[in-house]
C-alpha cells in the first residue's frame, strides 16, 4: 500500500517539495532525516554534485540518498536530483526568455542600440561599485600570495567564465608565470587537472548557476591538499566549500544578461599583483 507520503510527493514543485519535507521530516529515520536536513539548507549542492559527493557532505552512505529518495517515492537519487536541477533552471531564465524581457524594457524599439548599451553600461558599473565596497583586499593579497608562490597555475572555468580563466591563462603568460588552461575538450577537463601536484595553486572560477565539472575539479584538488582558490558569487556557492581561499563577485544584470565587467577587473587585479610578488627583486 502507497504511504501517503508517497502520494502526495511533487515531483516538478520545488517550493511543494520543501513544504511537505518540512512537514513529514520528523517522522523519518534518522539518517532519512540527516539527508533531510543537508538537502534543504544545500538546495544547489543537491543539484550540482555527484551522489557520492552530496553522501560525503551529508556524513551518510550514498545508499541512504537512495533510500531518502524512495521514502519520497523517487525512483532513486537521479530523479530526486532532477527536481533540485529544475529550480535552479527557474531561478535563470533561458536567452530566449532574456530577449524578451528585454523587449518588455522597449529594447526593441527605434532607440535599440542607446538602451541596450546604456543598460548593460550602468550593470557594468554597479558591477565594479558593488566589488569595491565588498571586497577584502586581505583575501586578494593571500591569493596573490599564493598564485606567486605556485610551480603551476591550473585554470578552471567553463561556459561564460572560460573566458575569464582564458584571459588569465593569456596574462600569466605574458607576464612569465607558468600556468595550465583547463579546456575541458572531449570532456577531459578532470584528467587534464589532475596534473596538479604539490606546489601548485588551482583557480577555480565558477558563478550560479555552477558547472558541476569546475565543481568536481576543485573539489578533487581540494582533497588532494592542493592549495584552491575560487572565484565566485556566495559564500553558499559549492566551490566555497571546496577551497583554500574564496572571492566574492556578484555580478548585477540587465535583462537577466549579466555583466561580467567585475569578474574580469578582479582577474586583473590577480594577474598583475601576482606578477609584481614574483618578480625576482619582489
């Protein structure tokens, strides 16, 4: 017979979803309730990571994942997963959803070219603002410190933020610092970071909603006692929870299309200051 836990499980509303949790969690064993607890208070960690990386976080076996996903009538992880992936494709509306609004913002009328540009230059600059007045210039130095003193810099980002890494592959280089661009051609980015040794300095650049592989990387790093540092959005960002070092950027948007104008300030900021410290006179 179906419990009525079962019964009433959403399957594709995530608000439903917590608010029935929140409702029947105290009835759930122990270790039910454990996964309970994780899963709420880490919603993009849910979507993001691998089984064996949420079952680390939560202290629980990867079975007891599988468990707490049938005691909701989940086949198994993977659909329970498929509902924390969908709330954050909510939370970032497609490019289609982003012209349209922009529309609505009458972007598409006779001034296009003088509201586009206007809009995305003050994002731009409220970008840069909020950066100097959040930043911890104490945070910039150690990481600074770190990137100079590295055998090897290993550069990890994808989708936009591979051209931040890009631009700091392009920089250490001319500037005589050894770095390693993480590609993730054929998907091989892991492999391609696992040159990673002792000595080395990983930075890891990822914003919401995060690319699981940039994830994964700085977390195998991490583990591996390999000093990380990441450049993201929040303090709940997973890459916050698999690093040496953070540093908060928060990017102001307009019409959902977000400025990376603050992200590529700091990236120079790390480049040059890096450079300065290694110099051999330094």
């Amino acid at each position: 017979m179906t419990s009525p836990v079962q019964q009433e499980t959403p399957k594709d509303d995530f608000d439903g979803f917590v608010a029935l949790l929140r409702e029947r969690g105290a009835s759930l064993p122990k270790r039910l309730r454990q996964v309970a607890d994780y899963a709420l208070a880490n919603p993009d960690d849910m979507a993001l990571s691998t089984a064996a990386q949420v079952a680390q976080q939560a202290g629980v076996q990867a079975s007891t994942l599988v468990r707490f996903a049938q005691a909701l009538n989940y086949s198994g992880f993977s659909e329970l997963q498929q509902l924390f992936r969908s709330r954050l494709r909510q939370q970032f509306p497609d490019y289609r959803d982003r012209l349209a609004a922009l529309r609505d913002e009458g972007a598409a009328g006779p001034n296009m070219a003088q509201v586009l540009l206007d809009g995305f230059v003050e994002a731009s600059r409220s970008s840069l603002t909020r950066l100097q007045s959040t930043v911890k210039y104490h945070d910039v130095d150690r990481a600074t410190d770190l990137l100079a003193g590295a055998e090897t810099i290993i550069l990890v980002g994808a989708r936009r933020m591979f051209a931040v890494v890009s631009y700091l592959a392009y920089a250490f280089g001319k500037l005589g610092i050894r770095a390693v661009l993480v590609d993730n051609i054929a998907a091989l980015g892991p492999e391609q970071a696992a040159i990673a040794r002792e000595g080395d300095v990983v930075v890891a650049v990822s914003c919401a909603p995060y690319t699981p592989t940039t994830v994964g990387i700085a977390a195998q790093a991490h583990a591996k006692g390999i000093p990380v540092i990441a450049i993201t959005d929040s303090a709940l960002s997973p890459l916050a929870q698999h690093c040496s070092l953070w540093l908060e950027v928060e990017e102001a948007d307009y019409g959902a299309f977000r400025s990376m104008s603050a992200t590529f300030a700091l990236a120079m900021t790390l480049a040059v200051g890096t450079a300065e410290k290694a110099r051999p006179d330094a």
